[in-house]
C-alpha cells in the first residue's frame, strides 16, 4: 500500500513542479515527473509478489508470472511521454529565441 | 452489415495513411497535399453517413481487430453516439480543408498542415470509435499533440506562448486520465470499456477506487473538454492557431476529445450517480455564465468567438448533465449546431484576417459592403449560436431549457434563459462592430476572399440554416435519437462485449 501511495506522491511533486515553479524547462521536467508517477503506477499494479517475467517457452508452466499487458501499456505511454516531451521542449527553444528568457511570469503577454 | 463492420478500421488507417503519403511527396509535388486533405475528410464523411444508416439497423458495429476476439483482442465499435460524432466531425473536416486549401497559401509550407491536419482527424476518430480505454489515451494524445503543434504553426510570440501552455495543460490532463485507467485497470483487470463496464456493474457501487478514477477523469476530460475551473488554456490556444484549425479546435476537438469521452466514460462505464449529475450540472451553468461575461468586454474577434465557445460547452454538458431523455436530446443537437456553427463563425473570423490582416473588432467596420459572402454566413453562424429562430442553434437551446424546467432546476433554466441574451448581445455586437457602419478608409482595397473560401463557409451557412430541420421526426430518429438512446441507457454499451 506504501509503495501504491508513494506513486502518488511523487505524483504531487511533479504537479508542484508544474504549477509552482517559473522557469520553462523545470515546468517541463515536472510534467516528466508526473509521467514517471503514472508509469511506476501501472507497473505496479500488474505486479505479483516474487513472480517471474512473463515469457512463455516450451516446458514452463504458467505459474506466478508478472501481468504482461501494464508492461506493454507502459512502453506505448514512455514513447508517448518521449513525443510530448520533444514538442514541448521544442516550443522551449523557440520560445526562448522570441522572448530570451525561460521565466514564465515574462512570457506573459496573452491576456484576459 | 458485413462491409461497414469490416472496414470500420479504415476511419483511423486512411487519414494516417494520407498523412504518410503526404509527408513523403507533399512536399516536392504541389497541389498533392490539398488535393489528399480535402478529399479524404469528404469521402470519409459519406463512409460515416453509410455508418450512421447502418448503426441504425443493427445499433451496434463490432469489428475485431486483426482478427483477434476479445478477451486477447481489441475491439473497435460504432454504436449510434459514435456515428453521429464521426457524420459532424469528417463534416465539418471537409468544409474545413476545403477552406484550408486558399487560406494556408500565406503560410509557408502548407503540406505540414496537412500532416497535421490528418494526424488530428485519424486522433478524434480513433477516440470516437475505440472500444478500449488504453487505445483512447493513446488517440487522445495523438490528435492533443498535433493540435498543440499546429497552434504554433505561425510561430510568432503569441502563437509560441498559447502553445505552451496548451501543451502543458494538455499533457496535465492526459497523465491524470493514465492515472485513472491505472486504478480502473487495477479494478477491473480489464481495459474494454464494455467489459470494464460489466465488471464494474456487477461489484456494485461504492467502491473507493471507482470513485477516485472518477475524479482523476473528471480533472482529465475536464480540462481537455475546457469546462470552467480547467479553462485558462482555450482562449489563449484557440485565437492563436490558423482559423482552419481554430474551427477544428472549437468545432470538433474539445467535443470528442472532451465532451464525447467524458460522457462515454461516465454514462456508460463508470455510470453515473446523482452527485455526479449535480457536479456537470454546476460546472455546466457556470462555464455557460463565465464565458459569455469574459466574451462581452473582448475586442478580439477570435477572442471573443473562444470565449463564446467556453460558454456554449457549458450549455451542451448542462444538457447532457440533465440525464432526462429531453435534457440529452437536446446537449447532442446543441453540441451539433455548435460545431457547424462556431467552424463557420471561426472560419468568417479567419477570411477577415485574411482580407484585413486585423483582427482588432474595433479597427473593422463596414466589412459587408467588401465582403458580402463573409458578412452573410457570418451573421447566420452568429444567429444560430445565439438562438434566433429559425436557425438551429434556437431549437436546441429551446430544449435544453425545456428540459431543465422539467427536470425541476427552475433556477438553473433562468440562468440558462439570462446566458442567452448575453450571447445574443455579444454576438450581435461583434457582427455590428465588424460588418456594419461606414467602411474605414483603409480598407477600401479590401477584396472578397477566393472561390473556395467562400463555398466552404456557404455550405457551413446553409446547415446552419437549416439545422432546425433535424427535428422532423425521421431525421430525428435517424441522426438525434439513435445518440441519445445510447445516453439515456448507460448500460447498452455493454452490448458491445456481447457473448464473448
């Protein structure tokens, strides 16, 4: 329960990161933050106490194995988190050749 | 029966084909990319009317993908909420990338729009016709990052910054729905909806972790759908991206992404609970009331039309919200005059732009002698939206506060009533402001924008005319009623899992 709690946690350090923090690029690794939350998540949940990885071969016995499907859900959501990451990322450096500052307070000229 | 249930797959595979192809040669051959854009949104649209006719006969289309059957498979489905989200969405599509094909000339190059632009269509359909809750992360953020990186397409300052934040808030939003598929999974051990549906159905209610994906999903598709404590996002993102994709982004993206996910999971999944139905109902009135008092103050044309937008999403949640037959009935046809209506009024905003090079309200004035086509479909765009019969925008309106009176929310149907007139008012200021009066010196060289500029907002013009008549009884049957049947049944969808 303290390992299902503690993704949640560093869930809420991501989301501070995102909300609290004024420079673009730690904006950004907050977002990578919450995404590794979810993630460490999912994997968790398809977890079995001291079971093996899920690799049928000839002679073994279906017995005690990991949840295969978290683990193939979370490798989609990591090359998904990859894309995200490289558009926003992306928006950084331009945004930083128009305005020449990360400081979000100054990129403020969208209003009302 | 057979040929739809079998091509059903092709709703996501050609607009991801078309962008393949035109990534590959769009870029040396001109023309190509317009060609492909415009063509497959308009044949994909007579594939969902065959769609549509189908759902009707049978209610549900199931088509297992790759062969594969369920449990090990994934099913891809169109029940008739389905298809008539993908008849308004490859609709509008069409008229927008007919549109697109002059308007984009100002931009270098067009073909990335294109991309882009088939990126997003293959996103929405893939979330309105997945059965599968992990396939409509996966499309969601698909069609979400697209959008996101054509909101910079111009990548000025403003177009930068509003894609920022989109991007943020977006991504925000789609980590708290993996959040919430996590637990459902964890559940469930299951990620069909349909089955999620059953296994969830058959526990019973009351469970602590159904609850808490709810409110994972409520923050999710609540920011995704822009209902008003997650909005801060829409009128940044909305104005600043080229007027075809703001009509994309207001018209379609914020109702698939946002309003048709958050509706089939919460009515047909998860189901819904009276506390719930009191929450949509609560942030329903209140982005009703937020974004047309945020509208009446803005002197940005497209501004303002984003802020409208915020508004009129309040009222189709408010109706669906009301879970009476009538309340629903009404939500889908609001949420279908919305989408005709506020493309055209994006798309009229953008043909401004692109005539003027302003989008300042308070520099324009007198348009209409210039630009009579853009002056005409304008006013009927904004007369729909605010309710002037007998465009349809009146009708659904009507219904929805029919409904609330009859459900018993007379306070709610009055706030819905007073919202009204503020669009209206707003509205109508900024067609005065825009096309009426004496035309300003500067703009005595304006011209009426090209051929197929105009079509595509005509037509959107006509269906906003014309948008009343769905409410004749066979076409209500056909189009309305087969959606909200499926609304008003939560428990239909399960149908899907069928026998297996």
């Amino acid at each position: 329960m303290i390992l299902y709690m503690s993704c949640f946690v560093l869930f809420c350090i991501g989301l501070y990161g995102v909300m609290r923090k004024r420079n673009i690029i730690k904006i950004i690794t907050g977002i990578i933050i919450c995404e590794y939350a979810a993630n460490l998540l999912f994997i968790l949940i398809g977890y079995r106490m001291g079971g093996r990885a899920p690799i049928l071969a000839h002679g073994t016995v279906i017995e005690n194995m990991v949840d295969p499907l978290p683990q193939a859900v979370v490798l989609t959501t990591i090359v998904i988190g990859l894309a995200t990451t490289i558009v926003l990322v992306t928006l950084a450096i331009r945004l930083y050749e128009k305005y020449g500052t990360f400081d979000i307070t100054k990129i403020e000229e969208l209003k009302g | 029966m057979m040929l739809v249930e079998k091509y059903l797959p092709l709703f996501v595979a050609i607009p991801l084909g078309g962008a393949f192809l035109i990534s590959l040669l769009g870029w040396k051959k001109r023309g190509l990319p317009e060609w492909i854009g415009t063509l497959i949104p308009a044949g994909l649209f007579i594939y969902s009317l065959v769609t549509l006719w189908a759902t009707t006969k049978h209610g549900i289309v199931v088509h297992h993908l790759g062969g594969w059957s369920p449990p090990v498979g994934i099913l891809i489905g169109a029940d008739g909420l389905t298809a008539f989200m993908l008849v308004i969405v490859h609709f509008v599509a069409a008229c927008v990338a007919l549109y697109a094909t002059d308007y984009i000339k100002k931009y270098t190059s067009p073909w990335i729009f294109y991309v882009l632009f088939l990126i997003i269509l293959a996103g929405m359909n893939g979330v309105l016709t997945t059965c599968d809750f992990f396939n409509l992360f996966v499309f969601m953020e698909i069609a979400s990052l697209a959008a996101c990186t054509l909101v910079a397409f111009g990548t000025e300052r403003h177009e930068l910054e509003a894609a920022f934040k989109y991007g943020v808030m977006n991504t925000m939003g789609a980590l708290f729905i993996l959040l919430g598929i996590a637990l459902l999974y964890g559940y469930t051990s299951e990620l069909n909806m349909a089955d999620m549906a059953n296994i969830i159905a058959a526990k019973g209610p009351g469970s602590k972790i159904v609850t808490m994906a709810g409110v994972f999903f409520l923050v999710g598709f609540g920011l995704k759908a822009a209902l008003v404590p997650f909005h801060a996002w829409l009128p940044d993102a909305h104005p600043s991206a080229p007027a075809p994709i703001s009509a994309i982004l207001s018209g379609l993206i914020i109702k698939s992404l946002g309003i048709y996910a958050l509706f089939r999971i919460f009515i047909c999944v998860l189901g819904m609970t009276p506390l719930l139905s009191s929450i949509f109902l609560f942030m329903g009135a209140l982005s009703m009331a937020t974004g047309a008092i945020m509208a009446m103050g803005q002197t940005d044309f497209k501004r303002l039309l984003a802020y409208s937008s915020l508004s009129q999403v309040g009222y189709i949640v408010f109706g669906l919200a009301l879970g009476t037959p009538l309340g629903i009935l009404g939500g889908l046809f609001h949420l279908f005059n919305h989408s005709v209506g506020k493309s055209l009024l994006f798309l009229t905003a953008g043909s401004v732009e692109y005539a003027t090079g302003t989008r300042k309200l308070n520099e324009m004035g007198g348009l209409s002698n210039k630009m009579p086509v853009t002056g005409t479909s304008s006013l009927a765009g904004a007369m729909s939206i605010g309710g002037i019969p007998p465009f349809g925008g009146f009708f659904s309106k009507l219904i929805i506060i029919f409904a609330a009176v009859q459900a018993g929310h007379i306070g709610y149907a009055i706030w819905a009533v007073g919202t009204g007139v503020l669009t209206l008012v707003y509205l109508m200021k900024a067609m005065k402001q825009a096309f009426r009066g004496a035309l300003a010196e500067r703009w005595q060289a304006v011209r009426e924008v090209p051929m197929r500029m105009r079509l595509a907002m005509l037509i959107l013009a006509f269906v906003c005319l014309t948008g009343g008549l769905l409410l004749i009884p066979q076409l209500k049957d056909l189009f309305l009623n087969q959606a909200a049947k499926v609304l008003i049944d939560g428990r239909m969808y399960s149908k899907i899992w069928g026998g297996f």
